[in-house]
C-alpha cells in the first residue's frame, strides 16, 4: 500500500516509481538525423585517416619517388602546413558563404587531391597533392563540424553526436596507421590515396539531399587584414613547430618562424580589436568556455598524439616491432577512444563539462603516468596496452568535454567560427605535440654516453613523465577556470 501523501519521504537518492514514470524520456534521433550524423562523420573519420595513414609509407614513398631523407618529412609537413594554417580561415569563410557549400566544395578538391597523389610520379606532383588535400581538410573539418552542432540543438543529442565524432576522429587517427601499413604491405603505398576517391565521391554525391545549409541573415565583409595575419601567423607558427623538431628549438631558421609567427599572432589581436567585420569578434575571445575550452582541448591533443610517437619509439627502436606491427598495438588506443567517445555525451549530461574534462584528463594522467614503468622487456607490452587504452579513454572524455565547451552558448550563425576555433585548436596540438617530445627525447639521450635501446627508453622515459604533467596541468586548468555547467543543460 503506498504512503499518504502527508507522510513525509526519506531522501533515498533514487526518484519514487511515480516520479520517474513521469520523467520526460531521454531525446532520440530522428531519422534525418542519424542520417546527417552517419555522413558527416564518415568525411571526419576520412579527414582522421589521412593525417596518419603515409606515417608508416613515408620510407617506401621517398624510394618511389625519389625523396632525399632530408626532405622526407614534408610528405607530412605540407599536408599539416595547410590544414592548421587556414583552418580559422575556412571557419568563418564557411558562415559567410554556406556550409554545405564549403563542405562538399572541400570534399570535391579532396578526393580529386587524393587522386593525384594516387598517381604522383615525381616529388613536386606529390607535394602539391598533400597542399591540396590539408586545404581541403581545412575547409571539411570545421563545416562539417558547424553542420554537425546546427543539426543537434545543445543538449543531449549534440552531446552525443560530439562524442561520436571526436570517437571517430581519434580512431581515425589511429586507423590511418594500422590501414597505411596494410594497403602498403599488401598493395601499394599509391593506395594510401586512392582509398579516399570513393569515400568522397559518395559523400559528394549524398550530401546535397542529405545536409541542411545553414547562414547568418546578413553577409559581413571579410575582414582581410585579420585573415592575413591569423593565416600567416599560423603557417609560420607551425613551420617553426615542424623545424624545431627536424634540427632543434636553437637554429636561426626555427627562432625566425617561432618569432615572426607570435607577432604576426599578436598583431591579429590587435586588428581584430578595430575591424568592423572581425574575423574573430573579441567578445567570443574574451568568453571564459571559448578561451579555457580552447586551452585544455589544445593540451589533449598534444598530448595524446606525442605519445602515439614516443611509443612508437619505444616499440620499434627498444622492443624491435616492425612498422605494421606497430600500428596494430595502437589498434588498442584505438579502441579506448572509440569507448571514450560513446560514453563521453552520457557523462557530459551527468557530471556537466567541467567535470568531464577532469575526471578524463585525471585518467589520462594516471595512465600515462604508468608507462614510465616502461623496460626492455617484451613482456611489457601489456602494460602499455592496458595503460594506452584506459589513457585513450580518459583523453576522449576531454577531447569531448573541450568539443562541448568550446561550441556552446553561440548562435547558429557563430557555430562555423566556433567550430573553426576548436578544429584550428586540435590542428596545432597535433602539430605542436610530436616537436615538442622529440626535442625532450633528443636533450636526453644527448646527455647520456650510452647508445641503443637503452639510451631510447631513457629518453621516451623523461618525455612520458613531461607529457603526464602536460595532462595534469590542462586538468587543474580546466578546474580553476572553467565554470561549470549543469549536467544536461
């Protein structure tokens, strides 16, 4: 028999049978949406792919193509150049003239780049092919995801398709690895390029019924001044990063780029302060979840992309994997951030953002903490399987927290420069991460008289305990100053 309804109720913590009953049932996808959700994330897992899918090709290239060792690594380089550079660029170009329109124009260029890559015979073919493919990155990456948060109202359900995404993202990222090796083992590394041409073609010819486009009532101007310094600063800014790693933070060349870069970076601020259509209005600098958001997302992605290298360096140069052996032990990161991701909108709803992000760069930061322990040994793989998998979980609830964070409380017509701010974030700590370790390595096995395996660990050692406080530190950031927003709202 139930209760009188004068008697008072002892506070269990669970609602009572009739209250949950009357509970409004969680938000479910319409259709349209799944179908939206499906084909934008298909081109992000695609886009993922890509910055990772020659790493392991890049010796068996340079010999087709004739590549020097010295200029090896600008297969890499010009593809990142471009991406990171005119990111923020193509963000706000993307509310000016129409995401849809920016999202398909990306992926027409992309797969047509892929193609010419595909059939590069010479190094200069080949260059421009991954110019135009990091282009086209820039362009896809924050349309989609501007078409992505226009299409799911903030909430549960942007929630969810924001963990998606950045599940696939990082999955991608690590998918490229395992894929490259493969295709090139068992075809050609040409096919590192050819896989994208259908992906595209297909998305291609399904978004235009597919998506819906979305742009502000009035068209502002370009701000030109703004556009040129950002990019330029950007591109200088990333090219320094991609030197200091080559030949070290001291070089005249790297301080020049470093140098001119921040300026140009700093002048940016200072044009956008007087232009009348800013690229970036100052407000939304100056807004709290944008700045901090933008901070901690950058610390995840450097941080977990460096360790994917430090790793690698610790499974092939210490326990004497081969390449393709390599990228499927990341198949275990892999799957920590595709758990990451699905669970990620379901914590955000419970615990708010700010909470997210630091129970999951807690957990990142404990994870990578243990791979310190870290020997010569085979047997210890399994400590890094176990350590990369719960670390890549850890990392997602960031990635997505950082996602939520960075991209709410904007209007629609906003959402392309949001977006374009968190992807122009992910793009310079993918950059940023792998420079920064390899100099940390270099100074210490510098230092010692030993060679070999030995002198390797010692190195990957110092830069994991960096790379843990890297993470340590993006969480206390995260908890100092970002304010923390209601679970489900």
């Amino acid at each position: 028999m139930s209760a009188p309804s004068h008697a008072p109720q002892r506070d269990t913590g669970t609602a009572p049978a009739a209250a949950r009953a009357a509970a409004p049932a969680p938000p479910r996808m319409t259709g349209r949406q799944r179908l939206v959700l499906t084909l934008l994330l298909g081109a992000q897992f695609m886009i993922a792919v890509d910055f990772s899918i020659l790493n392991v090709a890049l010796p068996v290239v340079g010999e087709g193509l004739g590549f020097s060792l010295a200029n090896l690594q600008w297969i890499a380089t010009a593809f990142a150049l471009a991406a990171a550079g005119f990111t923020l660029l193509f963000g706000r170009i993307a509310d000016l003239v129409g995401r849809k329109r920016l999202f398909v124009g990306g992926m027409v260029v992309l797969g047509l780049a892929s193609a010419l890559g595909g059939l590069a015979t010479t190094p200069e073919v080949l260059l421009t092919a991954r110019v135009l493919q990091g282009l086209a990155t820039a362009a896809v990456t924050p349309a989609g995801l501007a078409l992505l948060t226009t299409a799911f109202k903030e909430g549960p359900l942007r929630e969810r398709a924001l963990g998606l995404n950045g599940a696939l993202m990082s999955a991608g990222f690590t998918a490229g690895a395992v894929l490259g090796g493969l295709l090139t083992d068992l075809l050609s590394w040409r096919w590192a390029f050819f896989v994208n041409v259908p992906v595209a073609a297909l998305v291609v010819a399904l978004a235009p019924s597919v998506l819906t486009d979305s742009r502000p009532a009035t068209r502002p101007r370009l701000d030109v001044p703004g556009a040129t310094t950002v990019t330029g600063g950007l591109l200088l800014l990333v090219y320094g990063l991609t030197r200091a790693g080559e030949s070290g933070w001291t070089t005249p060349v790297t301080l020049a780029a470093l140098l001119a870069g921040a300026v140009l970076l700093v002048a940016f601020l200072f044009v956008e302060r007087r232009a009348a259509a800013p690229l970036v209005p100052v407000r939304i600098l100056r807004r709290r979840s944008v700045v901090w958001g933008n901070t901690t997302g950058l610390i995840a992605f450097v941080t977990e992309t460096s360790l994917v290298f430090l790793l690698t360096l610790y499974l092939q140069k210490v326990l004497g994997y081969t390449p393709l052996a390599t990228g499927l032990a990341f198949g275990v990161l892999g799957l920590g951030t595709v758990t990451g991701g699905t669970l990620a909108g379901r914590v955000v709803g419970r615990l708010g953002t700010r909470a997210t992000i630091v129970t999951g760069g807690a957990v990142q930061a404990a994870a990578t903490l243990a791979l310190v322990a870290l020997g010569t040994s085979g047997a210890w793989i399994w400590l890094l399987l176990a350590a990369t998998f719960v670390g890549g979980v850890g990392n997602m609830l960031m990635i997505v927290g950082f996602m939520v964070t960075a991209t709410s409380g904007l209007p629609d017509e906003e959402q392309g420069l949001a977006t374009g701010l968190a992807t122009m974030t992910q793009q310079v700590g993918i950059t940023l991460g792998i420079p920064v370790m390899s100099a940390v390595v270099t100074a210490r096995t510098a230092g010692l008289d030993a060679t070999g395996p030995h002198a390797v660990l010692s190195g990957v050692t110092v830069a994991v305990l960096v790379n843990a406080g890297l993470v340590l530190a993006g969480t206390l950031l995260a908890g100092a100053f970002l304010r923390p927003r209601a679970a489900g709202k």
